[in-house]
C-alpha cells in the first residue's frame, strides 16, 4: 500500500502523494489537496492514455477512501465507454440532415488519434477513468461524473472558431489522426510533467486560442464548479494533468467567494452571430449581383456566359471533390448539379446532397458500424468504410465547391471590363 502525507492548510497543495513511482517534482504537479471550510478535495492529475496513471487512480481511490469520486467525464461518455458497439446505432443520414458532418468527422478523428497513441503504449484511451470507477465501485463510494457534455463543448469550439480556425482545428485533428508515428510509455508519461504541459498549453494557445479557451479554460471553470458543488467532507477528482492548474484556482477563488459557480453561460452552444450569418448570405448576393451586372452592362449574352463560367467553377469542383473521394458516378452528377442550388441556398451545402447521395446509392452496411472506430486509424479506412466514406465525400465535395466559388467570383468581375 502506497504511503501518505497530508498538508491540511487551504493556502498550499499537497506536496507528496502515495508512492507510486515517478519524481518528486512531477508528483508534486500531480495531487493538489485543497482543505477549505471543513471540506478536503484532492486534484489527481492524469495521462489519458497511461497505464502509471490508471494504476495511480486506484492506489489513491484505495489510499484516501473519499466521500465521492469525481471523475472528467459526462454521463454520456461514460454509458459510450460502457457500450462498445455505440457506434453501430450511428446514422449517417440524420448527422448530415442536422449540420453535424464536420462535427462528427473531428469527433471521429480525435477518437482515432487517442485509440492510436493507446495502441503505441497497450493502453486503451480512458484507461484511468475507468480504472477510477472500477475501484470506486470495489469500496462502495459513489462516482460523480463533472464534465460538460462532449457534444456542447465540440459545438462551442467549433461555433465559436473562424472559418479559418476550424480549417486548422480539422487539419491538426486528421494529421494527428493519420500519423504513422507512434508514442512510446516514456513520452506519455512526458505529458504528466508540469513544464511539458506548460509548454503543451502555450503552443495551443498561440495556434487555436479559441480551442483552448473552449477545450481547457472553460472546462476548468466547469469542472471546479461541479467539483465544488458535489456534497462530502473529502472529494477526490481525477481530471487530465492539462486541467490541474486551472481547474485548482477556480476552486480556490470559489472557495473564497470570489467566482460564482453558476456555469450556465458556458453550458449552451452560442447563437450564430449576425455577421456570420451575413457572411453565409453574402456570396450568393454577390454571385446574383454580378449576374445582375452583367446583364446591366452588356445584355443577356454576357449575364448568360457569366452563369455559364460560374456553373462550370462551382460544379466541377465539387464535382472533383467527389472525384478525389472516389465517389459513386451518381454522387459526381449530383454533386456538379447541387453545388448552384447550396450557393444560393445557405441553409443547405452541397455536401449534404452528396453525402446523402453516397449513403443511398453505397448503404452503409452493419459491418460498416461494427468496424467505424478501427476503420479511421487509417486514411484508407475512410475509402473502405461506408460511414466514414461518406464523411469523406461529404467534405471533399463541400471544399471543392466553396473553392469554386472563390474562384468564380473574381474570374465573373473581370468578365464586366
């Protein structure tokens, strides 16, 4: 049984825990014991995909006995960890229906990329919050599960990103995803180190500051608001090693009532916002404008040859995204003969069409679900699996349009002098 010493002052964390391997200074970094009106909360930082830290868990779980267990998950990514076959009740379809493509192909990628570097250690992703609610439910403590909903925070990150934050937010996600490099036991325990973590945080800060407001500053007020409502006298929390520092200030400043715990207004995904919407509208408007131009200036022929050249941009590019994902020849004429109708429509795209072409000509099969989360650990995979398939197409065909469109718009002005 691993050993133990407590500091019981409010104004400092614990600076030893039981010993579990690892030095001193990262397991300083790691257990933060807070002692604030009559109650104990202990922080135990983690490597999501370390076996160390999943035994660490439960040799603390063990050691401090606390009232509750708080662990940095949801109630739905708990019942995903606790049903293997989530996603064979997927439906592709109603994801694209509902705008979610993009949202799922990152989900999709960021669970690639973590089932991955689980693979290069023998260790699956999540391996500590089970490990918690396993010795959890060995001794009879109650498991308190205190992170925001996964999906309000991916639509927040994603809402509140710019056109070109979610280009970079998805090309860092299907790099890492499909990076053939592979972490050894050594690197991931690297992560649990408070100057690799500091690091870590700047370099996401300074790249994706959106991302890392919504992904890491608002979830550590978050998880110090449900940590610090939860009921008991002694509370341990197990939370990813990113999270330890903001999330112990947070509790601290609650602790001196200096923050509110209320956390409603980082609980919804934000309303569009006006400009956005305008932005959405503003290439049609333009494109009918430049028609419109055309005609003024130089009579039916000219407006008919703008259209023509505007069609044969937006179309054939989509058309070639379709291409390039080795799509139906159905879903190629689709996605030429839709991408005018989404220009001028901003509430549909013309990956919506495509996919839901791909998905009614190539129905994804049960084999499909069945295999989805090993089939995105390689880019092949979105080829050989339907699902993912018609993700690929659905992008592909979405980007080839808009680029269309970029394109179009300055070749329609210069057809006016």
């Amino acid at each position: 049984m691993c050993g133990q010493n407590q500091d019981a002052g409010f104004s400092g964390a614990e600076k030893e825990k039981p010993d579990c391997g690892g030095s001193a200074g990262q397991q300083d970094f790691l257990l933060r014991r807070i002692v604030a009106g009559g109650r104990e909360i202990l922080l135990l930082g983690t490597a999501h995909i370390s076996q160390t830290s999943a035994e660490d868990v439960a040799a603390h779980i063990r050691e401090e006995h606390p009232d509750k267990v708080c662990i940095e998950l949801d109630e739905d990514r708990v019942r995903s960890m606790r049903n293997e076959k989530k996603w064979q009740e997927l439906d592709v379809v109603k994801v694209l229906k509902q705008g979610k493509g993009f949202l799922l192909l990152a989900n999709l990628a960021l669970s690639s990329f973590q089932k991955r570097m689980g693979q290069g250690v023998g260790t699956a992703p999540g391996e500590e919050m089970r490990s918690a609610l396993t010795a959890a439910d060995s001794l009879g403590i109650p498991c308190v599960m205190v992170d925001r909903p996964i999906q309000v925070t991916l639509n927040r990150a994603w809402a509140k990103n710019t056109f070109t934050g979610k280009v970079k937010l998805l090309g860092a996600l299907l790099s890492s995803a499909f990076s053939r490099g592979e972490m050894t036991q050594e690197e991931v325990e690297s992560l649990k180190n408070r100057s690799v973590m500091d690091g870590m945080m700047e370099e996401l800060s300074a790249y994706l500051p959106q991302v890392k407001e919504v992904l890491i500053d608002e979830r550590d007020r978050y998880l110090a608001a449900k940590i610090w409502e939860t009921p008991g006298n002694k509370l341990l929390a197990v939370l990813g090693a990113g999270h330890l520092d903001g999330t112990e200030q947070w509790i601290r400043r609650l602790a001196a009532g200096e923050a509110s715990a209320d956390v409603s207004s980082i609980s919804t995904v934000p309303p569009k916002k006006k400009s956005a919407k305008f932005a959405g509208a503003l290439i049609p408007l333009l494109i009918l404008a430049l028609l419109a131009a055309g005609f003024v200036t130089g009579g039916a022929a000219t407006s008919a040859e703008m259209l023509l050249r505007w069609l044969l941009w937006n179309g054939s590019l989509a058309a070639a995204g379709s291409i390039a994902a080795l799509a139906h020849p159905l879903t190629v004429l689709v996605s030429f003969a839709s991408a005018p109708v989404a220009t001028l429509n901003p509430f549909v795209g013309v990956g919506l069409f495509a996919g839901m072409c791909e998905a009614a000509v190539r129905r994804p099969r049960v084999k499909d679900m069945e295999t989805l989360s090993d089939d995105v650990l390689r880019f092949r995979g979105f080829y050989r699996n339907r699902i993912a398939h018609v993700l690929l197409i659905f992008v592909l065909s979405s980007l080839g349009g808009a680029i269309g469109n970029f394109i179009a718009v300055p070749a329609l002005i210069t057809s006016l002098f």
